[in-house]
C-alpha cells in the first residue's frame, strides 16, 4: 500500500506537459501547477492571440499572468525526493493508440506487458506482479499483449471458448457443445491447437523447403548473372579483336594495292620518261641534220655538194613508236573499278552475316520458363516472314510469290551454279536463320511434301543420306502425305497420328530445344514433339514430290 502511495504522488507531483518531477514549480490563476520553463514555452507559442490558456483546464487568461515561483511546493518535491519519490514514467511507458493499454491503470494508463487468457485482461509491469507472485494466479496462461481478448468470449453464453467444433470448424464454449452444436464433433481448444500445429509445422516445412529452392534458384540466377556478363564481357572483347584484325587485314590490302600502283606508276612514266628522252634526242639530231643539209643546198660549188651529199644524206635509225598508241588510255582507272567491286561484295557479306550476327545477339535468353502457346493465336505472336533461297533451290523446283513458294516442275530451271545449291534431292532451304521462339506454315497441293529444319552446314551435292531432309543428325523432317505422317531423324523413322491436313504448322523454341509440328485446320492438333538440343542456327527446308506446290505462308 506504501508504494501505491508512492505512485500517487509521482503522478501528483509531475507536470503534465513534460510528464516530469515539477521543476521550479509554479501555479497559475486556475490553480493547475507546472514546471517554469514549460507553462512559459506553452505561454509563448500563444503570444500571437494574447489569450494564454491552461494546458489541462483549457481557462483563458488576459493579459498574460505574472509567474512566481511556488517556493512550498518546491520544498515539498524536494522532500518527497529525499523519501524515495521517483520521476514519472517516461513517455514512450505510456500506451499510445497503437498500443495494448493496461486494464487496472487509471487515468493515463501505462503499455500492457502481458495479457492474461484466463483473467482475460491485459496488464502492465506493475500489475502484472501479481500474477507473477501470487499461487491463485500461477496456472493463468500469459501471453504477449492482445487487444482481441474478448473475441474469446462466446457472444452467446458470455463464458470463456474452450472447445472447438469441428463440424462447423468454429470455437465455442462449453454451453455451446451441449446446445446447439450438441451431436457435432467437438474437441478441446488444446487439441485442435495441437492437431493444427502439426499441420503448421508441414506448412513450415513446405515453406522452408521452398525458401531453400527459391534461395538456391536466386544463387543459380547470380551465378547466371556473373556468367552473362563474363560471356557478353568476353563476346566485346573478341569481337574488337576480329574487327581490329579485319581492320588491319583491309588497311594491309589497301597499303598493298596503293604501293602496287605507285611500283606501277614509277615503271609506266620511267618507260614514258626513257621514250621521251630518246626521241628528244632524235630531234636534236634531226635538227643539226637538217640545218647542214639547208646549209648543203646553199652551196654553190657544184663538186662540193656532190662530195658531201651521200654522208650528210643518211639518216640514223628512227627510235620505235609503235608503243605510243595515240587513243583515249583508262591507266589505272580499272583498278578503280575492282577495288570497288571488292567493296560492293564486302558490302552484301556484311549485310547478310550482319543479320544473322544481330540475330545471334538477340536469341541470347538465360530464362527457358516460358511455355509452348496452345492456341493458333498464341503461335501466331511467334510468327516469321520467311523466304526460299533461290541459292539452294534444286534445278527442278520453280520459286515464285517473292521466293515463298516452291513447285516441282517437268524441266529443269536455269539457275547459275552456286556451292550451296542442292544437286541431288528436290529440296531448298529458307535464306532466313531461324533464332530465338518462331512459328510458320506450309500449305500444299498434290501427293505430299517434306517440311523440315537444318543446319546451314547440311551437305549439298549428290544422292547420299548427309543430303537428304531427316537422314543424318543435321536436319528434323515430318514427311506429310494426303493420309499420313511419318517424322525422320537420323535416318530414324517415327510412325505418327493425326488428322489429315493440306497445311502444317511448326514451331521452334531454338534455345529451350523444342521443335513441334502441327496439324492446322479449324484446330491445331500436336503431330510431334522433338526435345533435343541445337548447336548451329537452324533454317526452314521443303522438299517436294514431283508436282506437288508448296508454299510458305503469310500468317495473321
């Protein structure tokens, strides 16, 4: 009881602005006292209205009230200091509106520490001792502070929920087990608890186990991450350094060509130079001739001239001209004309390499999740302009509609000879790489054709199997037929089913390895499904029976 006494006078004895022990203390016209400094600071914030209230009671006062210091209530917190009296309680002791309040604490109540399950009631330090000294209280169950104490009360019976109905999944008291939900499966508070604990602990189980594979997932993205920007990092470098090489190869080639043509400039005007000199010579000796001959017909001494004639009337061997050929030259005009034809074919090396460099770049993908679409729709976000490469076509196929149809014909075409062209089998290859997610379609008419994937280094001429569409390792090709389909690989044959369609639909996810073939009609039904990897980029090929048109679609 003495220490409840205590605390009144700690709340008694503390000013109510700074929740302090009264320094200087002083009472104002209302009788509330407080701290000097404080009703002072609070008095100056009301200096602009020039009415002066009073923090607790709210009284006015006009003028501003004179203040002395209260020197009895002073002396009394003095005293009060010496028998034991203690500062308040801090601020941050008392319960702000976030906070659990204590339950017995009147007036300004302090922060709960503990809440109390039985007693249903929350508790600060201070009142809390009893429970902590008292036998009567030893079984109540304390847990951390809860403003929701009363939602384990039963709305119904006003008694404490103990018991859970397990048919209705609800808690309820002891009244309700014997009343309405009398007959229900009904268990105590504790055992469902401890029933529902053990499916927590799956649960945390569950979700441990998948903070650990996502973590792992997070340090294989890392290490993905440090792996991209060594490649890309590395990629920048060698790229510079073939540049640089390619660079220094053409400035070598033009230093070369620049040096020919002035070894050849100084040889063409030496040989000129020398030609020139020796018929200047000829000149001079042709004008000292002409000068004693004209010198001779002035002679007037007829023996005379008859004696010198025969010497002064031969002439020295004339120097050849036939070189000098006196027509409009070109000189060095056609080397000109080479160098920029070497250039015009760099130029077209470039813009075909570039495109598939560029596309390269692009197809670099670290994450594989995205799914295979399953509507023509969805396929059709991947769609690809693709065209025939009259380079590869065999002499017997016909391309037209902008090289994106093919037809077998009768007679062979008058295509130029080229390294790349298919010799042996009616086959021909896109000019475009297929890279990253594509989609296209084939549409045909007559016996049936070959639709296919290869790599651009699938060999070209004769009849043997390294040639042929789904023979050898470096091509995937479904045979489609007026009644059935047949995949090949590797000279492999896989029987499949599926409705019968003059068109075919393919999709290829070149980086996760899936290549898929469709049949397309008012629905898209899966023939094949490969799952494998591809090492090169990969182009679109067709073969075609004899009389069969096929051609690559424009799809919407």
């Amino acid at each position: 009881m003495a220490q409840k006494g205590v605390q009144l006078d700690r709340e008694t004895f503390s000013c109510s602005i700074c929740l302090d022990l009264l320094k200087d203390p002083v009472a104002i016209p209302c009788g509330h006292s407080y701290c000097m400094s404080c009703i002072k600071g609070f008095w100056d914030e009301e200096d602009q209205r020039k009415i002066y209230s009073c923090p607790q009671c709210r009284q006015t006062f006009t003028p501003r009230p004179v203040l002395g210091k209260n020197t009895m209530l002073a002396a009394l917190v003095e005293q009060l200091k010496k028998t034991g009296l203690q500062a308040a309680p801090a601020d941050h002791c008392y319960a702000g509106p976030e906070d659990v309040a204590c339950d017995v604490c009147t007036g300004r109540k302090l922060k709960a520490l503990k809440s109390c399950l039985v007693c249903l009631a929350s508790y600060c330090e201070k009142h809390l001792q009893f429970h902590y000294e008292s036998p009567r209280f030893k079984k109540h169950k304390l847990v951390d502070p809860s403003e929701k104490l009363q939602e384990n009360i039963c709305s119904h019976h006003d008694e404490v929920m103990k018991m859970f109905c397990r048919t209705d999944q609800q808690s309820i008291c002891y009244l309700c087990s014997v009343d309405e939900h009398k007959g229900h499966d009904t268990v105590s508070a504790a055992a469902e608890r401890t029933e529902r604990q053990r499916e927590l602990e799956v649960s945390r189980q569950n979700i441990q186990q998948r903070i650990q594979d996502r973590e792992k997932d997070v340090k294989l993205l890392q290490q993905e991450v440090k792996a991209v920007n060594r490649s890309a990092d590395k990629a920048v470098e060698d790229s510079e350094k073939i540049f640089t090489e390619l660079i220094r190869l053409i400035q070598k080639r033009s230093s070369d060509v620049k040096q020919q043509i002035r070894s050849q400039q100084e040889t063409e005007v030496s040989r000129v130079k020398e030609l020139q000199e020796k018929l200047e010579q000829e000149i001079t000796e042709l004008k000292r001739k002409d000068a004693e001959l004209k010198q001779l017909s002035h002679t007037e001494d007829h023996i005379q001239f008859l004696h010198n004639y025969p010497s002064l009337s031969q002439l020295s061997a004339s120097t050849d001209s036939s070189s000098i050929n006196i027509r409009p030259l070109r000189y060095f005009e056609d080397v000109t004309a080479a160098v920029s034809e070497l250039r015009d074919q760099l130029q077209d090396i470039l813009r075909e390499k570039w495109t598939n460099i560029s596309l390269t770049v692009t197809e670099v993908d670290v994450l594989l999740s995205e799914a295979e679409p399953e509507t023509r729709a969805g396929f059709l976000k991947y769609s690809r302009e693709i065209t025939l490469d009259p380079n590869t076509a065999h002499t017997w196929l016909l391309l037209s509609e902008g090289n994106r149809k093919a037809t077998f014909m009768s007679q062979q075409q008058s295509y130029s000879r080229h390294p790349d062209r298919f010799t042996g089998y009616q086959q021909v290859l896109s000019r475009e790489s297929l890279t990253g997610h594509c989609y296209w379609e084939v549409e045909w008419s007559g016996r049936g054709v070959h639709v296919a994937v290869a790599y651009k280094n699938i060999s070209r001429a004769g009849n043997s199997n390294e040639c042929r569409f789904g023979f050898n390792d470096k091509s995937w090709m479904l045979d489609c037929n007026t009644d059935s389909y047949t995949f090949w690989f590797n000279s492999i044959k896989t029987p499949v089913s599926g409705p019968g369609s003059s068109r075919v639909g393919v999709y290829l996810d070149r980086r996760a390895g899936i290549l898929s073939f469709y049949s397309v009609s008012e629905t898209m039904t899966l023939l094949h499904r490969v799952q494998t990897t591809f090492t090169q980029p990969l182009y679109a090929g067709l073969y075609l029976y004899y009389g069969v048109t096929a051609e690559l679609c424009k799809v919407k």
